[in-house]
C-alpha cells in the first residue's frame, strides 16, 4: 500500500478491514453467464494501533477504514 500525501503514510489508531474475496462468494458455472453469486457478508476486523504490515487476501476487494497520522 501507498500513500499519495507524503505528510500521511500511516494510519494513527486502529484500523477497520473490510474484505469482500473468495471466502464470501462462490462461482457459479453458466457457461458464458458465469457469475459470483455473494453467499457472505463482507467480512470486517479491527486491527490494532500499530499495525505495520497488512496482507491482502488474494482475489478480495479490501477497504481499509482509520485515521491518518
């Protein structure tokens, strides 16, 4: 991850994860029609203040929610 303002690199505080990825939807095989059925809700954790690294779940849309420092 990057941040496009130099004066903010970090999050300050925790920081919310929400991750829509492979483990909340199934394929559903239609040939041409092929689509994601949503089968879960997104799922959402907090991580700690001071959290320096974040590992993104392959095939996810991921939103990352805090406050910068």
């Amino acid at each position: 991850m990057a941040f496009d303002n130099p004066s903010h690199q970090s999050f300050a505080g925790p920081i919310e994860m929400i991750t829509f990825g492979n483990e909340q939807y199934v394929w559903k095989s239609e040939g041409p029609n092929g689509h994601p059925d949503p089968n879960e809700s997104p799922m959402t954790k907090t991580l700690p203040a001071g959290t320096h690294a974040i590992t993104l779940p392959k095939a996810s849309v991921t939103v990352l929610r805090g406050n910068g420092a």
